[in-house]
C-alpha cells in the first residue's frame, strides 16, 4: 500500500479501529505499509440476521464517537455528489447484469436513494451530520468468531478508506454485493 494510505488507515485504527475490533498496528514497513495483528475468525458471502445485528450495533458505535467535522464542503452537498456517482455506477453495473437477467436496476435505484436520502433518525444518528465511518464495509472486510460458549464478534479490518462522512457510505457496498434490505434492516 501507499505510504498516504498507509497514514490514513493507521490514523483511522489509531482513532477509531478499536470501536470495531479491527487490528492493531504491531509496525510501520520502510515500504509504507503497515504490520497489523491477526483478527480470529473468518469472512461471510452474505449476513445472516445475528451477524446483522452485530454489526449494526457496531457501526453504531463507530458513527456516535465523538469528532470534530473539518470538511469544508457541506455533507447535504457531498450527499448529492455521491448520490449522483453512484446511480451512475450502478446504471453500468445494470447494463452489464441485465444482459443475464441477475440485476434489477429499479430496486437498487431506489434503495440507494432511501438510504442516502433517508430524513428520518437511524439509530440515534441525524442524518445530516458527517460521522466517523469505514467506508469501505463489505463482507471481504467483516471478520466474524464465536469463540467457545460466548456471543458472535465481529472484527472490521482494511481501514484504509475511513474518515468522516454520511453514515450511508458503511451500508452502500453490501447493498451493492447483493445484501438483502431485509438482513440490513437489523444493522440499520
């Protein structure tokens, strides 16, 4: 990796990381990585219910801690810019999916505008505000373990994307991976 995206993510699980259990940082390698801690547990194709639930009192946690927004440009602006970009990816996404009859356009459009639109409070978080955020949540990056006897945990690792923004941007890509809104509906 970069040595800037190296700075962020370090940045990012110095910040924030410990609030999803990602890894530790054990060095930084003269090629601008970083040595990270081993996180126990294995990877999902797709959220089951109690997994959606983990994780959405997780996220909760990460989008509540406190921060001071910097960003100079109004997230009501950012949210347009963004909402505009990824109905854009999601029309090549359909064209290509439409052709073996996988992908309905319509539903994803919709549920992209709901949730990047959303007026309403999702968990105790007023949409119109940048909050702490991974931005990068996908099943390749959810680490889920049930060590013996104990409560399903989730550790969230590749924190090299994170930073500030509208909490949709954590509940995009498994929307896009194919996730259904009925599991998501527990994170949310």
């Amino acid at each position: 990796s970069s040595s800037s995206k190296a700075d962020k993510e370090a940045q990012a699980l110095l910040s924030w990381g410990c609030l999803l259990n990602g890894p530790k940082i054990i060095a930084r390698i003269e090629t601008g990585g970083l040595l990270l801690t081993h996180c126990e547990g294995h990877p999902v194709s797709f959220l089951n219910v109690e997994q959606a639930k983990v994780l959405g009192e997780s996220l909760g946690l990460l989008h509540t801690h406190p921060f001071v927004d910097q960003d100079p440009m109004p997230i009501d602006q950012a949210l347009h810019m963004r909402e505009q970009a990824l109905l854009q990816s999601l029309n090549s996404i359909s064209q290509r999916m439409r052709k073996e009859g996988e992908f309905e356009y319509q539903i994803y459009q919709e549920l992209i505008r709901d949730l990047v639109n959303r007026n309403d409070t999702v968990s105790g978080i007023h949409q119109a505000k940048r909050r702490p955020c991974h931005r990068d949540i996908r099943s390749a990056h959810l680490i889920f373990a049930r060590p013996q006897n104990k409560a399903i945990q989730l550790s969230v690792i590749d924190w090299g994307q994170s930073r500030a923004d509208h909490w949709s941007s954590d509940w995009i890509r498994l929307m896009l991976e194919g996730h259904s809104q009925e599991t998501l509906q527990y994170a949310w």
